[in-house]
C-alpha cells in the first residue's frame, strides 16, 4: 500500500475552507490581524482568509501580503542573488542555513511566489505543531511535520524515523512536483556556526537507488544562504545556550516555541540577504563516487558548507563583535563609531540578566555574530 502520509502532509485543496473557518475564530486572531495588517481592518483580513479555497489562494491573497508586511516593518529591507539559476520547470530541495523559526522559509516562499517559480513545502518541528493556530496556519501553508527523535530513542526508532522523512520529501520532488524546504541541520543555529549535519544528507539518500550519487542527483539540491543585519532571536539563543551550558541540557519552557516564532515576527532584522547557491550538479556528485558511503555523505555535507558559507553577506555587526570578542580593531574599516555604537547598546541589553555570569553571556552574543566571520574566511581560503 503507498504511503500517503496523512499524519504529516500539509493541507489540500479541500481543507482550506475549514481551516480559515478555525483561524478566523480563533481568539488570537484579532491581536494577530491588527499586527500583520495595521492598513487594514480586521473585518477585511477575515473576509480574505474566509475567501480562500485552496493552498494557492490562502499564499496569494494572504502570505503574500503578510511576508511583505513583516519585511517593511521589521527589515531595512530584503534583498536576493542567485534565482537566475532556478529553472522554473525543476523542483528544488532547497537546503538552508537556519536563524529563524519560521522567517527562513516564509521570506524565500514570498520571493519564489512573486518569481514565478512555485513555492515549496516547508519542514516544521512537531514541537512547534502544538495548538490548533499553529497547526492551521502552518499546514495551509505547505509546512509538513517532522517528528523529531528524543534521545531516548533506539537506533530502530530513528532510522525508520529518518526513512519515512526521506520517502516524503523524494515523493514531494519527484511525483508531487513540489520543491521542498529543510534546513541543513536539525534546529536553528544559536553560536553563529552554520555547518550541514552529515546525517541529513544520509537521510537524503534513503529513500532512493542503492547508487548513492543518482539518490541524491534525483532531488536537486540547491544550498540557500540567509544572513540577517541582526539576528531577530539573539538574546532568546544567549539565554537558551547559556541555560544549556549551565545545566548540561536544557529543558523548553511552556510557550517558549511560540514565544521565539513571535519574536523572530516582530523584532527588528536591519537588513536581509538571501544568496540561492550554486545547485549541486550530478557532475559534482560524480566527483565524490569513489568514497565510501559515509565519507561521500560528509564531502556533500562540507560541498553545501562550501557553497552555503560563500553566499553568507558578512554585515558590519558580524566584524564589531568579532573586534570586541577579540580585542582588537582589524576590521575597524568595515564598520563606523555610530555601527558599533549601536552593537555596544544591543550588547547592554544583556545586563537586565543579572542572576546570570554576564560576561559569558556577552560572550554567546559575540559568537552569534562572530563566528560567521571566521567560518566565512575560513572557506575562502579553501
């Protein structure tokens, strides 16, 4: 019998009306409404969610316009390269770094729409499919649910996990016809360090022909680069990855998820970029064919690296905190007094923490905007 994995596919056509009927009656909604649509009435926003019939109405008359509200409120604008490499009759499995929750994929969904090119599915955590908002929102918006291992389970638990995930992105690209959505590694970064799980690019290849380069060739991985001015969650992942380090794990609060997706909605983001890499060719996996499989995963793993690292737009912040981390000026000429000024007051903000050690917590700060520098040069060095 065919997988037709009901448990975690988003929304169809036929379930729209449904669930605009759950999101306009949902008390929130106002709150929400008002926020996304200050022109606009709350009437009118119920009366456009009310309207949609299907998945692509729901994007056009209501994410469009929402993804551009958030960037003109919160960004000094969104800029892109790269989506001339896009051919608008393949489907992509679009491999992104991961800063933000929900902002990551909803910013290149608005861009693909407007292109022209189709918008993809899009991966979200069963931790963030709690609540019926959430839920109807997301799946209206092509998001799917990925159930996320604990790590409690057995080897048996994750690898029938990891397959399944596999088999319904592949179904997705290759007899949806959709593009798909997944960032290189499980969760969002929170030290600045964007690095693609080799485990993820196993996961790839499960689902396909035993060989290992026509597995992967099949789904047409294109690498993403994101890079935000500033990190709209910056000090939520200080406090988070001080916690962890404190305590040697850390424990999510009730909320806490929603909390970061609202955050990252509305918190300031200075500017955008977003670099569609180079598209992993069979020529470049053919390249790797001789290793054993384990090592070709992790020469595709550091390719995306590679690929990922070289379109990340390095912004003044990334080299203030660098300098400060540091002690040092190299890369005094890339920012002015007022820039670092205006990191040194972000900076402060750490200081109402006073139960914490505040230095480390400067420090986690530093690195979140730091380490891209190194990691960047590190690539162009190689």
């Amino acid at each position: 019998m065919t997988d037709t994995f009901e448990d975690i596919r988003p929304y169809n056509d036929a379930e729209i009306p449904a669930a605009m009927q759950r999101l306009t009656a949902n008390t929130a909604f106002p709150m929400v409404a008002a926020w996304l649509f200050p022109e606009w009435s709350t009437q009118k926003v119920r009366d456009i969610l009310l309207s949609a019939r299907s998945v692509d109405e729901f994007q056009e008359t209501f994410m469009i316009p929402c993804v551009a509200s958030i960037i003109r409120q919160t960004t000094d604008g969104v800029t892109f390269s790269g989506l001339e490499k896009l051919d608008k009759s393949q489907k992509y499995l679009l491999v992104s770094n991961h800063r933000d929750i929900v902002l990551d994929a909803m910013i290149i969904t608005w861009k693909m729409r407007l292109e022209g090119l189709g918008t993809p599915e899009i991966t979200f955590g069963a931790n963030l499919m709690k609540g019926e908002l959430p839920i109807d929102f997301g799946k209206s918006n092509k998001m799917f649910k990925v159930e996320r291992p604990s790590t409690t389970a057995s080897p048996r638990e994750f690898f029938a996990f990891s397959q399944r995930l596999s088999a319904y992105i592949r179904n997705s690209i290759t007899v949806k016809h959709e593009h798909v959505w997944i960032a290189q590694r499980n969760g969002r970064t929170k030290d600045g360090d964007d690095c693609t799980d080799q485990g993820i690019i196993k996961m790839f290849g499960m689902s396909g022909p035993d060989d290992k380069v026509e597995a992967l060739s099949q789904l047409n991985i294109v690498p993403v680069s994101v890079s935000y001015e500033w990190e709209p969650c910056d000090v939520l992942k200080v406090l988070e990855t001080y916690e962890s380090s404190q305590r040697g794990t850390y424990t999510k609060k009730p909320g806490e998820d929603l909390n970061s997706i609202l955050t990252g909605l509305i918190a300031p983001k200075g500017r955008v970029h977003f670099e569609i890499c180079d598209p992993v060719r069979k020529e470049d996996l053919l390249a790797l064919d001789g290793f054993t499989r384990s090592r070709f995963n992790k020469e595709v793993a550091e390719l995306l690296d590679r690929r990922i690292l070289g379109g990340y737009k390095l912004w003044p912040n990334n080299y203030i905190a660098h300098d400060i981390r540091f002690g040092q000026t190299k890369y005094a000429s890339k920012y002015t007094p007022a820039q670092r000024s205006a990191f040194m007051e972000r900076l402060a903000l750490l200081s109402k923490f006073d139960t914490c050690d505040i230095d480390t917590l400067k420090d986690l700060m530093l690195s979140i905007y730091a380490t891209p520098v190194d990691r960047v040069c590190g690539i162009v060095k190689k």
